[in-house]
C-alpha cells in the first residue's frame, strides 16, 4: 500500500503521478473549451500539437527519473486529454482527496484507479457532491492550506471558478489543526490576462521561505497582503498579467532547492538561480496554451 505524504510544496520528491499527451485527442472546437488560454489558441489555429507536447512531456519525466523520482503514468485512455493530473485529485499530509472537476472530465479519474487501489481505504476522501474543488486550488505549507476559491454571485455561469466557497469549509473541517487561508482569484471566460484559473497561476511557494506571486490575481487586495506578511516581500518574485498568462508561477519543486522550469522564463530563472536554486530548463511551451504548466501536470503523492 501507499503511504501517502505531503507536507509542503517543496520538500524532497519521491513518488508522483504524471500527465501524460498521447492519444490527446483532436483539438477542440471554441464551444468546448475548458479556459480563456485555450480558447484564444483554438480560434488562432495554434493550439498545442500532440506529438510536441509528448517531447515536453517525456523532457519532464526525463528531468524527474535524474533525479531518482518514482513517476508514475495514468493508464492511457484513448483520445482523451490526461496532461492535467492535478486537478483530478491531492494529497495533504497522509490524506487523498478526490477533486469534484468539470463533468465533462470525469473520465479521467479513471486512469489512475490502479493508483486509487493501493491507498488504504481510511486515507482516501471522497467529497460530497455540492464540494467543488481542484488540485491546482490547494497549495499546502507546513502549517498553512492555502486555498483558491471564486466568491463571485455569479459563480454557476463562470467555467474557470472550479473551487467554492463548500470546498474550502471541507478542507478546513478535515484539517481543523491547519490554518486554511482563502484567496478570492479574479476570473474571465474570455480574457486569460484576467484569468487565474487555480491559484497556482497567480501564486506558488518555493524553496523553504520564497514564493512567486502576482498582485493582481487577487479580487480582494488584503488576499495579497497575506502573502506578504507570511513569505515577506524580498522572498517574492513578483510577475504581471502577462507573466501569469506566461504561467511563471506554476513552476514546479522536486526539492527545496530543485525547480523544474520552462526555458523561456528567461528573467525568472535568472532571479531564481540567483537566490541559489538549481533550475531545471524543459520546454513546456505548447503545453503552456491549455493555461496549465508544470505544477498542473503533475500529482505529488509522497514527499520526504
């Protein structure tokens, strides 16, 4: 059996689920797009291409075997898109929680049921059904779950809110001895510069006491504040709208001082090797147009 365990978001990797692009299926028509970022792709004809988002993917797989991590695949479902395990399910501490995602992704969930069969069944939460909530929602440090959420009256019509105002209550009574911090996330349909479709698009911790961050994603500024008073400015690298459309934040962590980044994010990994983090250079591009990188690929399952 698995002995899940997730403490933080940087702490030595040792076992995670990684998406996976083959067999993605044919692009999608504007009508079924699931985000701003794809649907701007799909009507410019430059939607990402099955077999350029396999090399990004295998490069990634590549970069986390080098560094002796267990990955496992979900079993492949033909023409379906897997890229985006985390926002099927998460794990917090020895805990993992099944995702309530769009209805239309449900299929997914069942790649990765020979995963599921070796949880204990004590550590395996299943949410009730008015729970919304996805991965890319719940950032876990130490002693805090932040928590991305949409408080918007108009919730039920925007597409890109995945997470509630049920989902963050839910965690809190499941992690009473936790601080469960919410962040309001501005969202759009339409706009994916004014889009923070899971909070790891507009914020992420890194290292032991750094995180990158983007003022603007928040509807409530005090939402930013928070992070302030918590990580401190000078431990911030702060991107704009374009660097949260670029998806710097959703780097991702194989140890505190191992990043896997995407090659372009030129500045960011500069700022990054600078404060004496190993950056790990993948393309990951082509993936980037479905507003989902590298964090959203993945689905940790045991961290040192």
């Amino acid at each position: 059996m698995l002995q899940l365990q997730v403490k933080n978001e940087t702490s030595l990797l040792k076992t995670v689920i990684l998406g996976r692009a083959d067999s993605n299926g044919p692009t999608p028509l504007a009508d079924e797009a699931y985000d701003p970022k794809s649907l701007e792709q799909i009507k410019a004809g430059t939607y990402p291409k099955e077999e350029d988002m396999i090399v990004e993917m295998s490069a990634f797989e590549s970069v986390l075997k080098k560094y002796e991590v267990n990955v496992i695949r979900p079993r492949l479902i033909p023409q379906l898109n897997q890229i985006f395990t985390r926002d099927i399910g998460f794990v917090i501490e020895d805990k993992f929680i099944k995702s309530n995602i769009l209805p239309d992704r449900a299929e997914e969930w069942n790649a990765i049921d020979f995963v599921i069969d070796e949880i204990p069944t004590n550590k395996f939460i299943t949410p009730p059904e008015e729970v919304h909530i996805e991965g890319g929602d719940v950032i876990v440090w130490n002693d805090y779950i932040f928590i991305g959420t949409y408080y918007g009256s108009d919730y039920s019509a925007i597409n890109t809110a995945r997470t509630n105002r049920h989902g963050v209550e839910f965690i809190k009574e499941l992690f009473p001895n936790k601080i469960v911090l919410d962040f309001d996330l501005i969202k759009s349909t339409t706009n994916p510069r004014a889009n923070a479709l899971h909070l790891d698009c507009c914020f992420q911790p890194i290292g032991l006491d750094k995180g990158i961050v983007f003022e603007g994603g928040f509807r409530n500024p005090n939402d930013y504040h928070r992070i302030v008073e918590i990580f401190g400015k000078n431990n911030l690298y702060h991107i704009d709208a374009d660097g949260m459309y670029d998806m710097n934040s959703n780097l991702f962590s194989i140890s505190p001082s191992v990043i896997v980044s995407e090659q372009r994010f030129l500045k960011l990994n500069q700022w990054l090797e600078n404060h004496d983090f190993i950056v790990e250079r993948i393309p990951y591009h082509e993936i980037g147009k479905q507003e989902g990188l590298l964090r959203c690929s993945t689905l940790p399952l045991i961290r040192e």
